[in-house]
C-alpha cells in the first residue's frame, strides 16, 4: 500500500497553537540532509487518515514538500498526542536518505 503526503514548509515565526486552529500540524523533517531538519506543515485530517490505514506503528510514507526539491521516503518517527485529549499536536518525520 502507497501512502502519500503531501505538505509545505512551516513559515518562520508560524506559532503552533495558531497552525493547529487552522487546521494545521506543526511538523519535522530529520535526516534528509545530513544534521539539517526542516519544519513543515501538514494537514491534520489528512494525516489522521492516513495514520488510519498506515499497516504498521511506524509506516513508510511518501512525503512530498511542495516549498522544497526534496521529495522522498520517510518514516513516522514520532506522533506526539495530547495527554488527555488524545489528538495530534506534532510529528517528527525521518529519512534514512542523504
């Protein structure tokens, strides 16, 4: 199964809560340019669906980044939930590519 995501970078200054009342995930790019990471955005819904259908706890997924040359494969590092809330607040993506 192809998982695909498609998202942006994250515009600097861009505060967290006011992306996630957009509609946005504040999230991070690791390991596509050696030490570099990027911050990127990512549409919530889109990817709790996609979280959805993933078939394992830390499923490969298609990022392409619309602001940047660099599309690739990537793993879900990290999904950072609310306590008590339980809904999404930040990802961490990392590419085991150079």
């Amino acid at each position: 199964m192809e998982l695909t995501l498609d998202c942006k970078k994250r515009t600097p200054g861009a505060k967290p809560r006011a992306m996630r009342r957009e509609g946005l995930l504040p999230a991070a790019l690791y390991g596509h340019d050696g030490a570099n990471s990027v911050e990127l955005a990512v549409d919530a819904k889109t990817f709790e669906t996609l979280l959805r259908k993933a078939p394992s706890h830390r499923p490969k997924i298609q990022l392409n980044v619309a602001d940047m040359p660099w599309n690739g494969e990537v793993f879900v590092q990290e999904v950072q939930t609310h306590p008590w809330k339980n809904f999404v607040y930040h990802i961490s993506f990392f590419s085991g590519q150079e």
